[in-house]
C-alpha cells in the first residue's frame, strides 16, 4: 500500500495519521436528507490530500447506483 505521508504534502499530515479511512455513509456523512455540515468539505481535503478512503454501508435497501446519486444530491463528488 501507498503511503502518502512521503508526499509533499506530509508537513499537514500528523506521523501517526491512518493510512486509509473507511467512512459509513449514513449518520457520519448525511442524515435524513441532507449532508452532514462539514462532510463535503472533509471528502474534498481527503481527495485533495490524496489520503484514501472508501464508502461503506450495511444497507440492502439501496443499490450502489441509488447510493451514488443520493450523495451527489447532496453535493458529494462520487462517481460509482
């Protein structure tokens, strides 16, 4: 795995950062039917910082398709 704390950008990045970040969609992204303050933002500096991350749910109701709309809505960039 890639270890971005070499980047150029490891002077903003503590030394005992996690490598990669596993963030749940609802409830720490949105709730209900908006985006969480913050979230949008959180996502952007995390691509900016080419830090990786993955989407993750438990919900069987949505398919990936709908979920990707969903936080698009919401202004998040996600493609599938």
């Amino acid at each position: 795995m890639h270890d971005n704390r070499s980047a150029p950008h490891a002077t903003t990045v503590p030394a005992d950062a996690p490598a990669a970040y596993l963030l749940d969609l609802d409830g720490t992204l949105y709730t209900g039917n908006r985006a969480i303050p913050g979230a949008v933002e959180a996502l952007a500096r995390l691509r900016h910082r080419q830090v990786p991350f993955r989407l993750v749910t438990n919900t069987t109701s949505r398919s990936r398709r709908m979920l990707v709309e969903r936080l698009g809505g919401y202004g998040f960039a996600v493609d599938r």
